[in-house]
C-alpha cells in the first residue's frame, strides 16, 4: 500500500503471509474448494471431447504358441530339432583345422589321463611313435605340390620353432581322436591288447574320458564341411519347421551373415519342399503346441521422462521431450516423439511368458474397462499386404506361393533358441573381395592367415616369406638385361602377390548376359615348377578353398553370384566364439561372417606390356 504522506516522495510496503505454526500439510495438499474449477480445466483442455471411454481394468488374452520340431542345413534332410545346442551354434560350426598347439595339447591330455588311470608309462612310447608330431623336411624327389605344402611351415618362423621343439617329442590328440571315432576296437587291440583284468577296464574307461574331455574342446560338425554355408553367395542357409493345425510352418533363413541371429533373419515359406520340413505326424503334434488364455490387471507402459498422468505430480526435467528437433526425413525420431506425447499413456503391458524357440499368435484380447465394457483388440496389421495403411512391427515376411498373388500379413511373432551374447575372438581368417576394373576381375585378398598356432598372421607378409623361401630354395635370382639384345623386353604379364586370389567372369549357360565369378590361379613364376602340377597358386584360407584337395588338386570350380560383390566390396571372416547356453554349457565353435567391404581395388596386374632394356 502506498504513503500519500510522503510526496514528492513516495515508499512502498510488501504485505506477506507469517506463518505461525510448524505444519505445512494443509498448505502442501493443495485442495480445491470449488470443483467447477477443475471441470472448467478439463473443458478447457478438451478432455470432455475423448473417445477412450474409461480406463482398462481387466485383460483377458488368447495365445496359441508352437515349437520348433524339425531343423535342416542346406540340402542335408530334415532332422528332428533338439535344444540343447543354441541355434546359432548349429548353423555356424565349421569344420575345424586343427593347429600344432591344439595337437600337442590334446596329445599331453591324453598322457595325464592314462596317468591317473594307472596305465603303463611305457605306452607314452608307443602312443608318440604311432602319432607323432614331425618337423617336415624338403626331399630332393619330392613332387612340388608337398614342396609348397612344406614350405608353408617352413616360412613361418614361429610355426616352425613350435614344430622343432615338439618333433617327435610329442604326441597328436587330435589324429588319435580321429582314430577312436573311426574304428576304436582298432586302436583297443593295437595299443591294449595285452592288458588283461582291471588294466583293461581302467585303458577302456579312460578312452571314454578322453573322449568326453576332446567334444567339449570344440563343436563342429560330424561332415566335412559345413553344410549350412553357401559358398556361392557367401551366407548361411537353414530351415526349421513347426507343427500347427494339421500342418507345418517353414520358416527358412536364405541370408544369414550377420553373426546375429534374430527373428528377421527369417521367413515364413510358403512354399514347402517334400524335404521332411512339411511332414508331420498328428499324434506328435499337440507335444509341440500349447494353448493358453491369461487373465491379468494391466499394467501402464511407462518409460523415462514420460508424461506424469497426475496434473500436480512433478516430472523428471532429465529428459526433455518438448526440446527434440526433427525434420521431416527424421520419421524415426517423429514417431518416437509422437508416441510419447500424445500416446504415451494409452499403452499397457500384459506380461506373458512363451518359450524360447516358439512361434506364437495371439487369437484374441478382450479389454474390459471401469465401466464394464468389453472391447475386443484386433492386430493393428490385419490385411493384405498391398494395405497401405496397414501397421505392423516383428512380422515375418511370406514367401509367396505363387506370384502375383496377394499374402495375408502373418501376425505371428518368432522367439528363436539364440544366444544373447557371444564372445568372439580376433579374426583368424579374412578374405577380402575387391572389385579391379582395370583387370576387369575380382580379387580375393587373404588379409589374415592362420599361423599354424590357433592365432592369424598378416597374410601380405607372410605370402612374401613363401615367396622368398622358394627362391632361395630353388636359386632363383632376380632377372637382370645384361644378357638380353635388342631395345625393349616383352613380358606377358606382370606378378602377383601370392594372397591375390583371382576370380574370373564367366558365363552361366548359354546365357550370353549373365555371369558368375569363377576361382581361377595366377602362376607361380619360377621355372623349376613350371612342368610340375602346382605352378599355379591356390588359397590358404578354408573360405576360398571349396573344390580343393589337401594337395592342392582342384576337384571341381568354385564359382560365387556376381551380385554378391558389390562395388564396395565385402569381407568374409572366421573367428572362434564361445557362449554359455541356458542349461549353463558352454560351447566354442568356428564360425563366419560378413560384412561390407570398403571399395575397389587395383591389383597392379598388367598384360603384353614391354620395357626398354637397360644395361650398365
């Protein structure tokens, strides 16, 4: 209030609240005495015009869930599917190549189990000379294929210091493993047969041991390769079935490369092969699904810095909702936003457990809300699929019968049997396939070379180590001009590195337009291997090895689709990964993937080129 007593002058007094007791809830509670206020602010906020009737107080839901039964790898029949293995473990195990430090480990291993079965030390002996480990050696008369062979431990120093030091002081496990599961009443009358009584109960028991001890080392296939890569496109082909009304469900996975299995690796094939994937045997049938109807309160989906829905309720001013820039390319970020403001509150949670590796469906949702209606919830993507204004999220694609037709959108949501984390360890092969327009090929470059001792090696160098090692073994001295005449040298084609693998196009059929990669050789240029079988260079890498022996003889080609190489390029590599599954073992496997490569590439290869011959 204002002094007129004091003009011209003129002060002022502020009038505030004492407060005279200690209690501040009456204060604190903020109470309304008029409720027309409070519907004056709905009506003002518009909540007298929704549509959502009352809140949902009860759920009831219908869901219908079906487990795998059957898996298959590649062309193999269908086998019945087993879960004690995770999923990503039986599409990815490769064949393994056992290096030296694995052969002498598993060889030592033998040894302590003999030992404490109370066997004869005097079998060591017997054991080291019927699966030794040897430092090879370069025969004069040795054909060259086994020179090359050779030579690859050779040049490699560390490799070969291994080697040296375990020559014929050490025993292979891993060959004697090979043995066993080959004929091990063999290896029971070669090694044991003059032990009599409990000696040969005590070699028999420890056999089993040693068996047991080697398959948890490794999981890989009972094959030769495995059958789940396709080497012409550079990825993981499988198929699972699961039995439902009468039929099966075949969900097939065409391009799996990732190392990441998840449900949209997957989809729903239409078009079932009498492969065993679409056999199914009623009785059989009501094992693998199960129907179920769950009666809950739902819950609120609530998620950080959400809307409080209590008009005095402070908010959490961490996140800041209101101050999200995005335009309109930005549809991700526009929907995530859209959501939280606007239909944040609108969603519930209905917890409801399936098993891992099902296919579930829920049949129906029945809401009923604090007024007592019941509102039945229909799937949000319903339809066909050429629905433009079709919703949906987690659906697996169809695969259509027959073209032209229109699919109806599967709602159906996929839990594969997969692991959640996997460690993986640094590659120990990769393959680099480059695209060379100037040589108008592909190259695949093996950027990383398994050592011989479980790790990788650089595999420029050590393409360049072999190099050098040849040569000295042979003398081959760098050509000079000095005994050359005339004014210019011709020369057919320039070298090389030995880790360049080529791959040509060629055509597929008759078809004069398309073309597929085929795997050719570049020769190696020394002389004295020229009238020999292997003047041509081969991979050293098992991802460019398909179509070859273990002496380097070519059985069939190894072609990959040229779409599989883009102009970017693409690196396939192979590493060891090990995981915990849920019933708490524990599986290492050797697996590939792949990922996109980083551009083109020039190799520096030249054809009929000449050059000025210069002389001292």
């Amino acid at each position: 209030m204002a002094n007129s007593q004091c003009e011209p002058l003129r002060s002022w007094n502020r009038m505030e609240v004492r407060p005279r007791k200690k209690d501040f809830d009456n204060v604190l509670r903020a109470e309304i005495y008029d409720p027309l206020w409070m519907l004056g602010r709905q009506w003002q906020f518009g909540e007298f015009q929704g549509e959502d009737t009352g809140s949902a107080t009860l759920v009831k839901v219908a869901l219908e869930t079906t487990t795998i039964s059957k898996f298959q790898t590649g062309d193999d029949p269908a086998v019945p599917y087993a879960d004690n293995v995770p999923l990503e473990t039986k599409v990815e195990a490769d064949t393994i190549r056992f290096d030296y430090k694995t052969k002498v480990k598993t060889g030592s291993q033998w040894f302590r189990i003999m030992g404490a079965a109370g066997l004869p030390g005097d079998l060591k002996h017997d054991f080291i000379d019927a699966y030794p480990v040897v430092m090879p050696e370069i025969e004069e008369d040795d054909p060259a294929n086994e020179v090359v062979a050779k030579a690859r431990l050779l040049s490699n120093h560390k490799a070969m210091q291994f080697v040296d030091a375990a020559n014929e002081r050490a025993m292979d496990g891993t060959v004697f493993y090979h043995d066993l599961m080959e004929n091990r009443l063999d290896v029971m009358t070669r090694f044991f047969d003059d032990l009599t009584g409990s000696d040969h109960q005590n070699a028999v028991a420890a056999i089993d041991k040693y068996i047991r001890w080697f398959e948890k080392l490794y999981y890989y296939p009972d094959g030769e390769d495995n059958k789940s890569w396709n080497p012409s496109q550079l990825e993981y082909q499988f198929a699972c079935s699961l039995p439902e009304d009468g039929e099966n469900t075949v969900l097939r996975a065409n391009e799996y490369y990732s190392g990441s299995l998840d449900w949209y690796s997957f989809d729903i094939d239409k078009n079932i092969p009498p492969d065993g994937l679409g056999d199914i045997v009623p009785e059989e049938e009501e094992s693998y699904r199960s129907r179920r109807t769950l009666t809950v309160i739902p819950a609120a989906a609530q998620f950080g810095g959400m809307p409080n829905k209590r008009w005095w309720e402070l908010e959490d001013a961490a996140i800041d909702l209101g101050n999200i820039s995005a335009d309109e390319k930005n549809l991700a970020k526009i929907l995530i936003t859209e959501f939280a403001l606007v239909y944040g509150n609108n969603w519930f949670i209905v917890p409801y457990d399936v098993p891992v590796g099902s296919l579930s469906e829920i049949k129906g949702i029945v809401v009923t809300d604090s007024f007592g209606q019941k509102t039945l919830v229909e799937a949000a993507g319903k339809g066909v699929r050429n629905d433009w204004s079709r919703w949906n999220m987690f659906s697996l694609t169809t695969i259509a019968g027959a073209s032209g037709t229109q699919q109806e959108i599967d709602n159906r949501i996929f839990f594969p049997p997969v692991l959640t984390k996997v460690h993986e360890s640094d590659p120990v092969e990769m393959v680099k396939f480059i695209r060379d327009e100037m040589a108008n090929m592909v190259w695949a470059v093996e950027d990383r070379i398994p050592d011989m001792l479980g790790e990788s090696m650089d595999g420029h160098q050590t393409s360049y180590e072999l190099t050098e090692f040849l040569k000295k073994l042979y003398s081959v001295e760098d050509e000079d001009d000095e005994h050359l005449d005339g004014v210019l040298k011709y020369q057919l084609a320039s070298t090389i590195p030995e880790n360049w693998i080529p791959f040509v196009p060629v055509h597929i059929g008759n078809d004069n337009r398309a073309i597929k990669l085929r795997r050719a050789s570049m020769p190696r240029t020394f002389k004295q291997l020229y009238p020999l079988s292997p003047g041509q260079i081969r991979p050293r890498t098992d991802i460019l090895r398909y179509g070859l022996n273990d002496d380097d003889t070519q059985q069939s080609p190894y072609d990959i689709f040229e779409e599989e190489v883009p102009k970017a390029g693409v690196q396939v590599m192979a590493t060891f990964q090990r995981a915990r599954w849920y019933n708490g073992s524990i599986f290492t496997w050797f697996g590939r993937r792949k990922r996109t490569g980083r551009g083109q590439g020039s190799s520096g290869l030249r054809f009929d080129t000449t050059s000025e011959i210069k002389k001292k």
